[in-house]
C-alpha cells in the first residue's frame, strides 16, 4: 500500500509533495524535509509498502503509473488537501507528470529532479541484465551494484552512503518491481516526450547526470514551458550531492510560481469587481 507522512505548519496553508524514484525510499529527502518544513505542510510519499499483489492486475503484474497517481490524489483528497506543489526524484517523476495529465487542478509548482525521460542504451542493457540476474543472484547485491553504477563519481560519495544505508528497507520483490517500472514505461516516456508539457516545471540536474541529462537538455529546448538548472560538480542525486545549493533553488521557483499564483488570481478578482 502507498505509505505516506505528514508533517504539519500552522503557518502557512501551501502543501509541499515530495515523491522519491525507484529503487529509493523517503530516506532521499532527508535534507529537504529539514529545509522545507520551516515553509510548507510537507506530505511525505512511501512506495515501499507495495507487494507484487498490488500490481496483479488482468492477470499480468505491472507497476502502474497510473495506479499509483490515482493513489496520490486519493491520499490528499483524504487529507483534504485540495492543491500541492510537487517535487519529484528520478522515476518518481513519471508519477507527477501522470498526475499533471490527468489532474492538473490539484498541481501548483513542479520541480523534476534528476528526472529519467529517455533510457540510453547502456542503461537499458544494465536494466534487462539485472532484472535476469535477479532470478539467481541476492538483491541486495544487486542494489549495491545499480547504487555504483548510478552514482560513480567522488562527488556522489554522501548520495551513495546514503543509499546503500537504506537497502535493508527492500525486499526481493520490490526490488523487482521498481526494474519491472522502469521496463514497462518506457512507452509512456515516449508518450510524454511527444505531447510536451501544458504547464510550466523546473528541472533540476547534476552537471554530472551523464545518463539522463543530454535528455533533459534535449526537451528543454523543444518545450518553452520547461525550464532547466544545472548545478555544477553533482550527479543524478543532485538533491544530496549539493543539498543547499538545490534546496536555495527550489524554494526560489517556488516562491516565484505562488506569487505568479497571487497576481493572476488578483487580476481575476479585479475583473470581476469590474463587471460588477
């Protein structure tokens, strides 16, 4: 099941969404919670309570974008939370942009971090050989392996203890199903690439993201409602790697969408005074 925190702020009434990416928990956002919780009610998502039976569906086991998105807006509408800014991480990113399709009244700010658009072919090999070695060779070795693999440079050592400190977390089968999600989605990654974005999201990247920045870089450049930083000497865990840097970076496009927020809705207000 989709397991979430709350963390609440009486002084404001803006809702923060953080969702973590595969093979992740919402161990990633440590340092963004410590940040953001002196400025939003903070809701904290959790996959890592699914099991292969949640994704039974017709017969064939699938991790469904879509499932899970539903899931989403039927948690906040359970906490009454009727907007939220959302800030994703990696394949976490494919939930808000579902969400962002199918329920856009709900979605304020987007921040896509590290955000996995198109699958290289190295990445695709790595991908087809871990999800067959993992019918013979202990997941968490593979885990350790993929964390290697995903976060090689000097600069991602705090990314890579921090992860590997959270492997425990992960059963054999969510494991799976998180390789099984990135498989199975690549049409909808397509999808997503073709119909470009109806509304404005922040992309944030490591200068070092060498697998999935040059496709970032590439869709900010056909899509005007998209707008990309780069931050120097990070990787694909940017959020960890260079913390205050990105933590600066977010709030600043944050704060500037709400009060893009306040002026529109101002001018409708004035409007309709007018017609009065």
């Amino acid at each position: 099941m989709l397991g979430y925190t709350i963390l609440k702020n009486d002084s404001t009434s803006q809702w923060l969404t953080l969702v973590h990416g595969a093979s992740a928990s919402a161990s990633i956002w440590k340092y963004q919670i410590e940040f953001f919780k002196k400025y939003y009610n903070i809701v904290i998502l959790d996959f890592n309570g699914y099991t292969e039976n949640d994704f039974n569906l017709n017969g064939s086991h699938i991790y469904s974008i879509e499932f899970i998105a539903k899931e989403v807006i039927e948690l906040l509408d359970k906490e009454q939370i009727k907007s939220s800014h959302f800030v994703g991480a990696s394949l976490g990113n494919l939930i808000i942009r579902q969400i962002l399709e199918e329920y856009p009244e709900m979605v304020n700010g987007v921040v896509m971090t590290s955000a996995i658009l198109n699958i290289n072919f190295m990445f695709s090999m790595v991908l087809y050989a871990f999800l067959f070695l993992g019918r013979f060779v202990p997941h968490k070795y593979l885990y350790s392996v993929s964390v290697a693999v995903s976060f090689p440079m000097p600069c991602n050592k705090l990314t890579r203890e921090l992860f590997l400190g959270t492997k425990e977390l992960f059963s054999k089968e969510m494991y799976r199903l998180w390789l099984r999600m990135a498989k199975e989605n690549f049409a909808l990654m397509h999808f997503f690439n073709l119909v470009g974005l109806r509304s404005e999201v922040l992309f944030i990247n490591g200068n070092q993201d060498y697998m999935f920045l040059p496709f970032v870089k590439k869709f900010v450049k056909e899509n005007d409602s998209a707008k990309l930083k780069i931050i120097e000497k990070s990787g694909h865990g940017v959020n960890i790697d260079k913390k205050d840097i990105y933590n600066k970076a977010v709030l600043t496009y944050l704060r500037r969408v709400e009060s893009k927020r306040r002026v529109n809705q101002g001018v409708y207000e004035s409007q309709v005074d007018y017609l009065k």
